[in-house]
C-alpha cells in the first residue's frame, strides 16, 4: 500500500469541553473526523486504534485538549489518522566505555592469579558486662 500524501497535524479538541461530560470523547472523535475531512478533502476516514485508545485514556469525560496526528492519504480513497510518532532515530551520546563481563573473565583466566594463602585474624572476643546485682 504506497501513500501519496501524508501529514501532521495538531487537532485543537478545546471546544469538546461545550459538549455534556458523557459525550466529550465521542465528540472529539468526531471533531478528529472533521478535521480531517477538511484538510484532506477525502469523505471516509478511519482513526487508527491506538488513537482512539490514546483519546479514550483518560475516560469519556476528560479527553485531551490537543492531540498530534499523522493523516495518510491512501491509493484506495480514504484518509488513515494515526498518532504521531517520531520515526527519526534519536542520537545515542557515547557511553564510557566499559569492558564486558566477558572480556574481564578472560583477562582473569590468562593472567595467573597468586595465591596467597588466606590469614584470618582470630576473632576477639568481648568481655561480656555482667549487670550489677540488684538486692
């Protein structure tokens, strides 16, 4: 399925908060709906499931007041809104470097190892306090 047009947008969904509280995320897929319609002048248009997840969070009452969206225009006819997501790789900052538990073990193994032989210092033992007597 090659795209010829894709974009992204931010969806203001503010004025889903006019509409009653039970209503709030049903209007604003619709609004999304809208939106779309609009800007990509196609009439069907299907919302990715993870969009009306991400919508659908935070329940039927609370849904968020902007959402950014990737709209992709598909050779069948219609319109596929999806979240955005920032496909570019982000830069790895170089790490110091540490060996591995590998590489350690085999310097460990190749380099003999003296052993020296093991003094334990003999332990001391406290006096113990006796309480004084009580009469």
């Amino acid at each position: 399925m090659s795209q010829e047009l894709e974009r992204v947008y931010t969806i203001p969904l503010g004025k889903v908060l006019i509409s009653q509280s039970q209503h709030r995320a049903v209007r604003a897929i619709n609004m999304i709906k809208e939106f779309a319609r609009h800007h990509m002048k196609v009439e069907i248009i299907k919302i990715d499931e993870e969009l009306a997840q991400q919508i659908w969070s935070r329940g039927v009452r609370s849904p968020p007041r902007k959402i950014k969206v990737r709209m992709s225009k598909t050779d069948e006819g219609y319109v596929l809104v999806s979240p955005f997501t920032d496909d570019v790789e982000p830069k790895v900052t170089p790490e110091k470097e540490t060996k591995k538990v590998e590489d350690v073990v085999e310097t460990a193994k190749e380099a003999p190892a003296k052993e020296a032989p093991a003094k334990e210092a003999p332990a001391k033992e406290a006096p113990a306090k006796e309480a004084p007597a009580k009469d």
